[in-house]
C-alpha cells in the first residue's frame, strides 16, 4: 500500500478490473481471455476469475488464477461469520497452493508487508505475529514437531520510508537466505470501491509488486523472479475521497433508475439493485438510461466511470482533498481481519490444524 | 463522539452551523444574533462566533463564544507550524478562561472523553496523558510547587460502550466529588466537511453534551449544570460517507462554475474558489448558477446543501455504506494533534510553561 | 500498587500474613483468630482463610473471608490450566459473592485500578476492558438483554500520579453517582515471595485501600464505607531485589538442609521441601537447625526472616538498587492473567456465561 | 537477549569480563593483553577496555575496543542528563566509527535485534524507528538531500521464536542484498549486574552473535564475516534472580567489612564502599577479609563470586525461580533508552545533526 491509485488503470482486484472493463466497453465480450466463475455460501461470495494472455492484456491483470472472498464477517463484528470466514479460505487456498504444486512438507516463508504503526496497513505485520511459525523446530527439535504440521517461517520487512530499502530488495535478500519452497505474501489495498474495504480478501497465483516495483520486473515477487510459487493474499483497507464519492454518485444514480422503473412495476419490494454483491446482474437493468442520468445528473451523469473517477481527482487533488480514509472503527477492523486471515493460513498449511479456529493471539 | 450525525440539524462547530444558515437561507442577514470575526495570522485562521439568545435558535447553537483554529499543521506534519498552533490556541484559550471569570490559582480539571482504544476517538485520553497535572502535589507537598503553577488534575472518563454508565454520569460525579473551579472537556467531533478532518480546534464556554445526551438538559456538561465554568475544546476527526460525497460534489460544481466565467476573465491565475479556507468570499461569485448546476448535475445539482446531504444520506444508509471514516494516517495525526492541544493547554494553564512548546512526553 | 512495601509490617496476601506470623513466632497458635482450610485440584491450590478480629489484631489483616488460588497457568503460558483457573475462580468468587448476600440480579461495579500505560501494573485497567459491561443495555434496551445476565458497569478510575486525584476519592464519586449494588475491585500487588508472581489471585470480602490510603478509613473502598459488599481480587505482579534476595537465600539454606538429612535418609528421590507450593509442611522438617544455619550462613542464617529482609533493606535502599522488578515477559504474563480474571468474572456475574471460557477479547 | 545467561564463563560487558576476572584471580596481573582506563565526566563515567590476543584468551571477550558509557539519567527519568548521554554517546560512537574506518559519506545499515513485544527486548526495533533513516532519498531524490547527511537504512530482523529464522541469517541475507559499507547492530542483553540495569551503553567494535549462535563463526556479525566493520551498541535490561542475590549478597558483605573498619576509623562518612560506581578501588579495602565473610555469612560467605552464582543457580533453576525479571518501570525506561541511543546514533552518523538533541520522535 505504499503507493497511491492509478486511477485510469489500475486495481489490485482482478474481479473489478474485469468489471471495470465489461461496465465501460460492454460490447467487449466478457470471455475473451477471462473466465468468472461465483459460488455463494455461508454468507460468502467466493468468485473464480482466470486469465489467460490475451484477457491479462484486456484488463491489465497479470495471467493467473485470482479467487476473491466477500463477506461482511469483519464489519458486522460476527464471530461466528468470521470463522466461516477463516474456514472458507483455508480451504481456498488450499486448492490454490495445489493447483501450484505444492507439497505437504515443503518449507513456506510468509511474508507481511506494511507498516506496523500505519494501524489500516499493520495487516500483513499482524498477520505474521499470528501464524504458526515452525521452522526453527524442525531445524533445532525436529523430534518435537508432531505430524500435520510443515516447515514454516515468517517476515515483517517493513516499509522503505521506515527502512530506506525498497521492499522487493529487502524480500529477495530474505528469499535467497532462506530458500523457501514457496512464499505467501499479505498486503493492505486500496480499494475501488467503499462496499469492499474490510470485506474481501483476493488469493492469486501472480505473484505481487510491493510498493512502487510496478512494472519493473525485478522488483517483482513472483514464480518467475524466484521459480518457486508465490500466492499473495490481498485485502482492500483504505479507499480515498475520489471513489467514495464516485460510488455514491452511482448509488444515486441507481436508486433514481429504480424508482422511475418502479412507477411501472407492480412489486414493491426491496430491490435487489440495493444488494451491493448483486452487481453483475444489475448493471443493465438498474441503471438508469443516458436521458434519465442526463435528468439527475446532468452531463455529470453521463460520463463513464473512469471519466467521472478522472474529474473528481482533477478538482479534488489540487485542494489536498483526495485523502485516503479508513473506517473509524480501523482498529478492531484490522486486528479482526489479521486474525481470520491467520487462522485460513494456519489451517490451509499445516493439516494438523482444524479449519476456521480463532485462537485467541 | 458516541453519536452519529442528525443532517438536517446538527453540527459541532458554531462556524460550521453559521455557514450553513447563510448559505441555505441566503435571504436571511447573517448579523441577527451572530457576530463573526476572522483573523489570519502563522498560516492559522481564527474566527470569532458569538452567538445570542436570537442567534442560538437561528442556527441552532447555545449561545456564548466560539473560538475556531484552521491549520494545516497537523496534516502537513509540519513540526514548527505545530508550535504555532499549540501557542496560538495557549493565547485564544487563556483569553476565553479570562473572559469566563476563571483566576490564576483557581483549580482545574481537564475531562478526556473518548476512547482510548478507537484512534480516531482516543484524542480525549491522549490529551489527558499529556497535560501537567499538579493537584496532588499541592494538596501532599505543596512546598514542592513553584511559582507559575496552578493545580489542575485530569480524568478519561470513558464511553458508554466500555464502561456501561452514561459519560455525563461518571463526569458528574467525579465533578461532584473533586469540586474543580473550572472545567476543561476535550472531545473528537464528527465533521461536516472533509477539510476540518484534524484541521481545526473548537473553543467554546458553553458547555457540552457528551454522547448521547443531546437535548437532555441535565446530561449536559455546563455552567448551568455546575455553577462553574465549562470550555469545551473539541476537534473534528471523522467524516462519513456522505458529508465527503457531498463536498465533493460542491468541489466539482465550484470548479465548473470557475471554468465558465473564466472565459470571460483575462487572468488565468488559480482561483480563490480552490482555496478551502477563502469559503465565505466564495459563495455567490464562484458557485454555478442555477442554469449551470442544471447543466452540470441535472436536477441533483440544483438541491440545497442539507436536501442534497439527505438525499445521499436514504441511499447510503440502507446498503450500510454511510461509514464513518478518517485518514489513512490516523495513528500520527491523532497522536500529533493531541501533543499540540496539550501544550495550549499547559501554555494556557501555568504562567510558568513557555507557549507554543511540543515536550516529546 | 501505588505505594511499596512496609517490611515488618504488612503483605497484601492474609495467606503470607499468616505464615510470616506462624514461621516468626512459632510459639503462638496458628489457630487463634484463623482458620485456615487448603483444597488442591487441577493443578489449583486453593486455600481459605477466616480471620476474625483476635486474629486480625495478631497477623494484621482486616477480618474476613480470604480465598487463595495458586496456579503456575500463566507462568508455563498453557492454555488448557489458564481454563481450570478461570472456572475455579468463577466458582470461588461466585460463592464469595453469595456469603456476602448478593444477589442474581444486584447491579455490579468493577473498579480497575492501576495504570494502564505500566504494564504490571495494567492488570485492573485491562480486566475492565474484557469483563462483560451491561448496565447501559439494561437501562436503553431492556428488551434486547436475555435471561442469565445482570447489570454490570466497569470503570478504570486510574492513577494519583496521571490524574492528579487520590484515587479513593475518585472511586468515591463513581459509587455515589451510579449507586451499584455490590462492586469488585481488581488490583495489581507487590508480593513478598518470588513464587507468588503472577502465579496467586486473592479473592477477599474485606475491602482495599487504594494507594497510599492504607490505614485511613475515609480512603477505604470497603463494606464499612459505602454499606454494600466490595470484594477485592488481587495478583501480586512484582516484587522488589530485598524479597528475591531473601527468597534465594531461604532456597539456599533448605537445601543445605535437604543435603544434610539426606545422608542418613535412603531415599534420593526429589524433595518435597523443593516444591515451592508444599510450604507449610517444610517449615520444621527442612529448614536446617541453628547450628547448620550457622555453619552455611553464618549469623546471617540466624537472623529470622523479617530480620534478613530489614537488613538486606537497609543495605540496599541507599544504594538505589531496591529496585521492584517484574518477568521479563510482562507484557504476555499481565494479558493472559487479565483474561483469566476477566473470564472469572464474567463467570461469576452472569449465569448465561459458561465457566472458564477464555475469550478472545 | 534470546540465550540466557551461561554463569561460569560469559558476560556480554567486557567491563565486567574484565572485573570478574581481576576479582576472582587477584594474582594475575589485569595488564595483560587488556588496557583499561576511566573517564568522567557529567555523571558519566567512560571506560575504555583494549583487548587484545593474550587478553582475549584470559577474560573470554573477543579482541577489539569496547567503550562502556555508565550514567543513572534513565533511571532517574531526568531529561537533562539524558541530553548529556546522547551527546556523550554521539561523541564516542563518532570516535570509534574513525578508529574503525568508516568514512564521511559511507553507506550504514542500522540493525535493530530484538522483539518488539516483549517490552525489556524492544529496545533494538524501538532505536531502528527512531533514527532518521536516508537510503531512500539518496536513491531516489538525491536533488532534496542536504549536506551533513549520509545515506543510511534500517532494519528489525525480528527473534527466532517468532520468524522461525535464526536471526543471523536473517541478517546475512539482508547485508548481502544491500550491501552497505558499514553495520551499527542494536540489542538488548541480560546484565550480570542489578546495577547497571538501564544505566550502562556498551559500544563495541567486535561484532555480536545474535541469539544462539554464540562460539560459531558462521553465525557472528562481524568485520570477519562480512568484511566491513560492525559496531554493536549493547544496553542490559534485564537480570536474573541468582544475579540480584548475589550482588545483594556481596552488598550486604560488604556493609559488613565496612562497619567493622569504622569501628577503628575516626571518620564516619558514608563510605565510598557504598557508591555502586567505585568499585574497582573498593575491592581490595572494603570487602571483609576471610574470617570477617565467614563470621557473616558462613561457608557461603566465602566462595569465589562465580561459585555463589553456580550454587545458587543450581538451587533456582529446579524451582523455576530462577525468573529473568527487568525493572517495573520497564515501559518508560525502554522508551527513554531508545531515545537517548537514537539520538546518540543521529548525532554520530550526520554532521548535520545537532549531538544530543532528543527529538520528539
């Protein structure tokens, strides 16, 4: 999270960036190259998204297999959702780590990036300090480890404003010492969208960019800097001034094209374009059309997403507006998230583990 | 800040409540029980509101004196112009205790509300911990204090979620019990517009609500409820959702409104309507007229300020999205502003404390 | 925990005060004015003392009920003992709490008191953040509180020396304003035997002196000042070089004893006389007789053991090296100490809570 | 600070090393192969300690110079003397920087050793967040870096028990990825000394072995190993029981010897035995001769120092008594002492910064 958006190109979130490309080209076909694939349970919306070479390049994600969590576990302040939470994606990523070839005793390294005194970017630091960390037992006591559990080891590298080393270079110093098998590596976001911050958690096979590497290769940690399988776990926790108020502005716009179409329709029920995970399926019907935008909005209205994004951070970067901002209740949010998030790691790596226990850190 | 914010009615700050009167009604003269004066002095803007009996139920302010601080101090972490706040408000603080009656040796107590373990709330307690507190050792050796000092103690009550007793409750009784000769409560407000987000220091003589006893006259913490004087000193620290759509909205409107009489102006300079604190110059000359806002944002931009708040506030609060919200950063900046409310204070309280000195505490 | 130790005098434990009077002076009946019961299970030494006012004259503590429970849980960091220890002090405070007359639905107070900015001395502070707070739910929504649970508010008063207020007085104005119907109070202690620490909780009907209150009945939060039951629970979390020094050198001796009647004893097998918690029974068997004492100590192993300590005292004040000291692994100790004593609690006070549930707050 | 200590042989101050030696073998002469001299100056003294091959064999610390800073300004929380350290440390550092090498604008890397959640550990990663750190800047914004400055970085390797790494390889991978032209290596040790607990700095230009890796080559940061030089900055913060007692007991031996001199000396003031700080002159005069130690303490009394700590380890340890145990005021002074050896540090590697300036970090 050491550097700020792009706005006309870039998320960290495969599922909106392939969003983002079908709402603003919608003659695009949606298959080209990307596959999308959702699955609901327990709360949770689990979508699959693949990406080949040539949809990598339609929406400027890296080819690779990106499989996003959504739930409301963290803000809702349920425990029990929460280990739902933690159980799902124990079993996701464990799927995940398979499907990259790895096997039950090979040596994992985990690796928190951000700032432990940055309360919305302390994610990956947490994380570390709750996951089980065996390494130094199988190497001093190995007759000590009982089955179930493998080899793991944990770093906190820290951010270069605190260390003066870029981040990539500290990580790939640690990786060349230790020779891990295969790494995970937690990251704060920035998110796109106000309904997703401390609600989803994106598990992806690419590898991942830490602070300001983007597009330099060797900055990169992922399968191909080290030839071994690198799996990033990723979670939205901050989001600036330019998104929330484009959100809302849609928002609004939505809720105006309910209610002229409402006039015509006898239900009266809640409509499901006020489900914020229902939103494939809404775009076309909820939306209002350009003349109903062009009424509430005015020309405003008829931009498209990234036009308006790209407006509002004109007018609003000039004034030192465009904060990035995180919910008031960031603390408990965050040491939440770090535990489910420890616990899916604990469970998916060592089979010693029962799925979606919460210890008490 | 125990509550959320009540749109159509509340704010804070008097000057933010003045504004709102003027600009909603701009038939009504801005003179009729408010008086307001503005001074810039070390990058600060002071503004004077005095508020009568008239003016009270005009904007809906008790009446008695407001004194305003806007600097940047803090969000720029600028260290120097932190000492020039921290001295700033010693002079404005110690002026207001003067006016309220309150003498040199006359006993203090300084209430921290908030809680210590919400960052954006914890400002209360974080003040508390770094004012010099004196009460004991006059009352045990007062042969230790020397010349310059008054005694001064100081609680953290608390908030309601943590400790099950109405705030206003503990403070009464342990007012009751300590029997202070005056009272200072510091408190983390909701703001109502991005750019106050720890950017500006409320002082008032007239008392506070703390939490939910809005309206309930006995839950008041004020000169009426203790026959002493109260001052409130309270800095805005979150946001939600809709008050930042909303400015933002404003921000877009003011810069189209710019851009079309800009044709018709030589100078191309950057206009005063981008500078967040030339607000009351602004209003009639840089906002689109009614025409444009039509143009710009269609019947949406034609709403007042406080229909347009509601209208965003029905569609947010349904999906769960009105969150309240503060910077990324908000571990320093609260731990920054706090420092600086605590050296006004000492500055204020001990004629032997230098104003304007940030002690590393 | 404010004030440090009167060496002849006083200990915070009946237990101690007990012992100290039986090992100085062992002509007098331990039984004159004290009963004393002893109860093991799960790794828990439970024991009772009663101190009616002869005893209390004769070992200095005030009469009244004296409940001990000793557990090496937090010390060997295990998870499952930490369980036994909150449900046994569930089920012992919960018996206390019924002697003293209270009731299913009495309104309870817990005072935390101590500095939460110290870590031993942090323990009061971080209980009333994880005990279970109900008043307001009882008073707002009535409606929403299920059968098993009772009023309970918790306040943290905090410490002389950051408030500038004696701390009784403060606790004074609490109890008058919410007017509870019994309170509990948690408090960190100075031991007098390096075993104890962070290994003894003392539950009592006898009330506490906060601070430097000891002695003055005005500052007693107690049965007698307020007319409601006040049971205090205590954790001796430090202890000062003068103590150490004297334990070792106690620790010393019985071994030289242990040495010298194992010559004529067949058996080799470990001692009783080393497990620290099999004290009473050692005393005349171990220790070694006046001339072995000499032999090993010289006239410094003659001395009784307030002597040693008063002279190891004096020696060591003037140099500044009486330092009180606690585990190099405060931090964690004073935490899961905290959550034991919280889940006691919660226990205890509510039926619909399960005995020895450790959170994770 | 993750070994514990070994008694017989190791102490990580070659000051004590020194001592212990000349203490325990009077006959051998203390000029061989170490050079010692003394220096005082603000309430603080200095000693320099050379040692080179010979000396090295006979007191068991590696050849080299170490520079032992002893000064009570943390301890007695005294902001003034802690000006004077930092000043004092800035100026020794900066000597044996030149004595070693090092170069205006040479390239440092900064390693804090420790953990930063065990408050007595903590000092290494508190040191690393408060040094002003460049690297960055020189990288990327070489145009905005003044004179005065060097390029410098950062780290807090973490503790094996919580990354699983033992903590030297840690370090090795990191300084072959940066590879900087010299190393300043922060840690916490254990003391042998309850007096120079928070009261001692030891600069030292021989390295360390982190943890366990004591005797093996591979694990040492050294000028051997990475053939740069490393500086390591050592404070005890921590001491274990055997180690109160028997400074206490040599304290109280001590008193003895004194009192029984005085009773044929005419003067009666307090004697220069008693000053913690005086000891090498003391050793001889004060301590009780033979039959005086026998008399007062017994057979005990008479043992060589590291016997009474064999002996009475082998007592503690069986017990667990033998609990490393760090001040009470472990919180503040931890902080304090980041902050003085910071800006020691700060001082050393800038021109540009003023020696001795506590900055509020």
């Amino acid at each position: 999270m050491e550097e700020q958006l792009h706005y006309s190109i870039r998320t960290d979130l495969a599922l909106e960036a392939q969003e983002m490309n079908v709402k603003d080209d919608p003659s695009s076909s949606d298959r080209d190259g990307v596959e999308v694939h959702e699955n609901k349970k327990n709360d949770i919306t689990i979508t699959y998204v693949t990406v080949d070479e040539a949809g990598a390049e339609r929406i400027g994600k890296k080819p690779g297999h990106y499989v996003t969590l959504e739930s409301l576990a963290i803000r809702k302040q349920d425990k029990e959702l929460q280990e739902n939470l933690a159980e799902t994606m124990s079993v996701q990523l464990r799927k995940l780590m398979e499907a990259c070839g790895i096997k039950d005793m090979d040596r994992g390294l985990i690796v928190g990036l951000g700032n432990h005194n940055v309360t919305p970017d302390a994610l990956g630091p947490l994380v570390t300090e709750d996951v089980y960390v065996t390494s130094h037992l199988f190497e001093l006591h190995p007759e000590t480890v009982a089955e179930g559990w493998r080899p793991v080891s944990a770093v906190t590298p820290g951010v270069m404003g605190v260390t003066g080393i870029e981040t990539s270079n500290m990580v790939h110093g640690i990786i060349k010492e230790i020779k891990p098998d295969f790494v995970l590596v937690i990251d704060a976001l920035a998110s796109r969208s106000i309904n997703r911050i401390n609600a989803t958690i994106q598990l992806s096979d690419t590898g991942i960019h830490p602070g300001s590497g983007v597009g330099n290769k060797r900055k990169e940690i992922s399968r191909e800097t080290y030839g071994i399988p690198v799996i990033s776990i990723g979670v939205p926790t901050v989001v600036d001034a330019v998104t929330i108020t484009s959100d809302t502005i849609d928002y609004v716009l939505k809720h105006f094209g309910r209610e002229w179409r409402e006039k015509d329709r006898p239900s009266n029920a809640l409509s499901p374009a006020l489900n914020p995970f229902e939103r494939k399926t809404l775009t076309e019907e909820d939306h209002p059309d350009d003349e109903q935008s062009q009424a509430v909005m005015g020309m405003f209205g008829q931009l498209a997403a990234h036009e308006k994004k790209q407006l509002i951070k004109e007018v609003l970067t000039p004034l030192g507006h465009n904060l990035m901002v995180t919910p008031k209740e960031v603390d408990s949010f965050i040491k939440d998230m770090a535990c489910v998030i420890a616990a899916g790691i604990n469970g998916a790596l060592h089979s010693g583990v029962e799925d979606g226990r919460l210890e008490s850190y």
